[in-house]
C-alpha cells in the first residue's frame, strides 16, 4: 500500500470572505484568491496524485479543475455525492455570532462521542460519517489496497466533514481535531495500514503526535474570526 489520501479542503469561496455558513451543493464559487490557492496547492504536492476525488459542491469541482490543470499525473477525476460539507440546517446562510457558536458548540460533542445528536434541522455526525466514510472504503479498496497501484489520491472536500471524518478513522484526540482548523486548501494526510484501518501522517502544516498540548493552528478569515468550518 504505497499510496494514501490526501484530504484538502477547497480554496476561498465568496461565502467564507462573508463568513456565511454555505453548506447546502452546490454552493458558492471560488474567489479569485481560491483559485490561485487552489493552484498553489497542487504545486507544492511532494507526491503528484495519480486521482482527484471531489464532492459535488461547486468550490470542490472548482477547486478539483485547478488541481488537475497543474498536475500532470491526475488524469484520472471523479465525483462523489457523499463527500460534501456538514449540512448545518436551519443555520445555513447565517454569519452572526450566535449561528457560528450554536454549530461550535454540538461540533464539539460530536467530537466528544454525541455522534447522534443534530444540528437543527441538520445532520448528525452519524449521518455524515455513513455517507462519507464509504467513500473512502470504496477508494480504498480500489486503488490503494491494490498492489500495483502506486500515487496519491487527492480528496476535494470541506473542512468539518474531514476533520471529524479523519479525528474517527485515524484515532486523533478529539480537543486536537476540534481546535486545529483547516483554512483553505490546507489537508489532512491519511495512510492505510493493516486490517482496514488509517494512520494520521498530517494535519494542516503539523504531523505526529497530534495531542491537546500541540500548537493551535489558524484556520482563521482575514479579520482574525475562527471560521466555523475550517
């Protein structure tokens, strides 16, 4: 298994400059500074992605475009329904305050064990990890659980869905996966190892021991606010 996942979140979209909690596809587009992320991004991939996965939000499509234009050994691109954001339900559209501390706030018991508690009018964490993680089994099992399959597979996504996808699949202290956001176009990097589990390799610009005490990474917007879904 010499090949691993590599989940990014989309560059900057029109919705996170608003801090407007966007989470219903298709979504709002890149800003033009999300798209030079995007291309950023996949210019400083060590290991060039033999396939792009994205979700079918717009700014992942959009962001799976510009990955797959600067790197020559994507050739191969698909999209999957069930790797889009945390659906946050009666908060979406919302950037006040209150709408950003009433997600934070189940977001963390999510990542405390509460995996049936909802949003309002939203999902579960159950409800997003039975329609994300068979994605990431199906990718699995059919490229980097072959032997002759060798590169990473790069996986367009959003930022709360990977970060609680990954905290579960990896075993990551969840104080950690709570307070380290992603910003855009950063990643989590996971590695199969035996008997169908995942190893954590990166969080954001940070690699192991991913712990409470390790340093509490940015994931901000440009006037200093932590942005919900980073």
């Amino acid at each position: 298994m010499s090949g691993r996942l590599v989940l990014v979140r989309h560059g900057q979209t029109h919705s996170n400059v608003a801090r407007r909690l966007d989470t219903r596809p298709p979504g709002a587009e890149l800003t033009d500074l999300g798209r030079e992320q995007a291309r950023s991004f996949a210019r400083g991939l060590t290991r060039p992605p033999a396939l792009v996965a994205h979700s079918i939000a717009v700014r992942a499509v959009q962001t799976a475009d510009h990955i797959t234009a600067e790197v020559a050994t994507a050739r191969d691109r698909h999209e999957f329904e069930g790797l889009h954001e945390v659906q946050v339900g009666d908060l979406e559209d919302r950037t006040d305050e209150a709408a950003h501390d009433e997600f934070n706030a189940v977001y963390r018991r999510w990542h405390q064990g509460e995996f049936d508690l909802a949003l309002p009018g939203g999902e579960t964490a159950r409800q997003v990890l039975d329609r994300y993680v068979p994605v990431l089994e199906q990718l699995r099992m059919r490229y980097l659980d072959d032997t002759a399959w060798h590169g990473d597979i790069v996986v367009v996504s959003h930022g709360a869905a990977i970060r609680l996808v990954s905290a579960v699949l990896a075993g990551v202290d969840s104080g950690f996966a709570v307070d380290h956001h992603l910003a855009n176009t950063e990643s989590v990097v996971l590695a199969p190892v035996t008997d169908g589990r995942w190893t954590c390799v990166q969080w954001g610009k940070l690699t192991p021991p991913f712990g409470p005490d390790a340093t509490v990474s940015s994931g901000v917007d440009r006037a200093g606010s932590t942005d919900p879904m980073g």
